[in-house]
C-alpha cells in the first residue's frame, strides 16, 4: 500500500510512505523515465520520483527542517553545479512545464550525462560554462526567482554572490550548499560556515535560514538567503 501526502510546506514536494517507511518525493515530469535508478510511485495515476536526502542535499535540507527553498511552480531557477543531475531534475520536477532550470557545469564528462537528463527534460537547458564568470552565459540565462549553488569549490559564496548580481530578481532567494572541507580542510566546519555567511551578508544578501546536514551529509551546511 502506498500513501502520499503533501508535504506541510514546501508545494510540490511529497512524501511516500510505504510498508518500507516515509520518503520524500517529487512528482515525475517525464513519467516512466528515471535519472538515477531511483524508485517510482504511482498514486492516482500520478508518477512520483523518491528523493533521497543521502543523493540530494536538497532534500537532505528538507529532511533538516530549513525554513525555505524557494523553488516552486512556474519559477526559473539557475542551478551552479548541475553535476548528472541528480538534483536539478528534481528541481525540474517541482518547477514544472511553466518554469525554467539553467543548469550550469564546468566538467566535460558529467556534462554529457547531463545531456541525457535535459534531453528529455524541456524545463532544463545545459550550459557548459565556469560559474565563476557569470559573463560568459549571461546570453544563455534569464533573470532567476531563485539560485541554487553545489559547486563544492573555494570562494563559493563570492561565486554565488557574482550570480546574484548578475541573474537574481530583487527579492529572489539563492540556496548554497556548504561543504567545509572544500573550502578549507584546517579550519572547524562551523568557522567556515561562519566565514561564508559574512561573505553572502556583505554582499546584500540577508541570511534566512542555515541548516547543517548530518548525518545526510558529513561537515555541509545549507544556507538560504534572500538578495535585499
Ligand atoms: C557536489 S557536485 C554537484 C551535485 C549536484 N548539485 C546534485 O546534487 O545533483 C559539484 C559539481 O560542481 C561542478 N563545479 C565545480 N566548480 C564549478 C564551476 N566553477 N563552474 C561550474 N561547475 C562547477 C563540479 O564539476 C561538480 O559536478
């Protein structure tokens, strides 16, 4: 017996509880097609995708109660670090026919896995380009209601910042995942946490929510905040 229900506050996000237990899920925009050999639900005839917080530090987000994503039906959202996937197709999945997902990788070969999502995906355009100079795709994105930034490099928040600037609508909101030993593997994850942060503040961003993501994720933070 499978069971959905909404999720209490994020629209388009579900959860499925099985005789297995409760997991997240998105409902799927190309039904029967799977990105990365999750499971699929079908409920009133409606497709579901599971979304594991373990592959998603998105939905690991979720699973930690942050206070909001900021990605909803009908919004464009420019994704930093699209990797294979795995992620924006969920993002896909909740933005649906009527919204966009500019996904952004700068490695050739997940780039062409990639290209296997987004060919069935018409909300997702692949861009092969540098998310540290945001003037190279600027003909390629559209003003975004949210960005979401998984780069795992240094000086990702400056990176996010420049994106911010460069795409963000005003009062858009932009998501970055932490990950502390990316940035500096010397330093305690909470001072890089910290350091991030004042980075996004002094660039006029105000933080709404930080959230840390074990044991999903070891030493990441996800920070949400909204461009003033
Ligand atoms: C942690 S993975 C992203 C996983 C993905 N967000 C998901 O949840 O499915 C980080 C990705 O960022 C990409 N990346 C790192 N630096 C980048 C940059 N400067 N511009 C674009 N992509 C970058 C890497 O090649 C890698 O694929």
């Amino acid at each position: 017996m499978v069971e959905l229900k909404k999720h209490p506050k994020f629209e388009g996000v579900y959860y499925i509880q099985t005789a297995e237990g409760k997991q997240l899920a998105t409902e799927n925009l190309v039904p029967g097609i799977r990105v990365y050999g999750e499971d699929l639900f079908t409920v009133d005839r409606i497709e579901y995708r599971a979304w594991s917080p373990y592959r998603s530090k998105l939905a690991a987000s979720i699973e930690k109660g942050i206070k909001e994503i900021n990605v909803k039906f009908g919004m464009n959202v420019l994704y930093l670090g699209a990797a294979s996937g795995t992620t924006p197709s969920h993002v896909s999945d909740i933005v649906g026919v009527k919204g966009k997902v500019f996904c952004v990788e700068f490695a050739p070969r997940v780039i062409r896995e990639l290209l296997e999502v987004t060919s069935k995906r018409m909300n997702m355009v692949p861009i092969l380009g540098d998310a540290r100079t945001p003037s190279s795709y600027r003909h390629l994105v559209e003003a975004v209601d949210s960005i979401y930034c998984d780069v795992a490099q240094p000086e990702q928040a400056k990176l996010l910042a420049d994106n911010a600037a460069a795409f963000l609508k005003k009062n858009g909101k932009a998501m970055i995942a932490i990950k502390a030993r990316s940035v500096d593997v010397t330093m305690e994850p909470t001072e890089v946490f910290k350091n991030e942060t004042k980075v996004l503040e002094d660039r006029g961003l105000r933080i709404i929510d930080i959230k840390q993501l074990e044991p999903f994720e070891k030493d990441h933070a996800m920070i949400i905040a909204e461009l003033k």
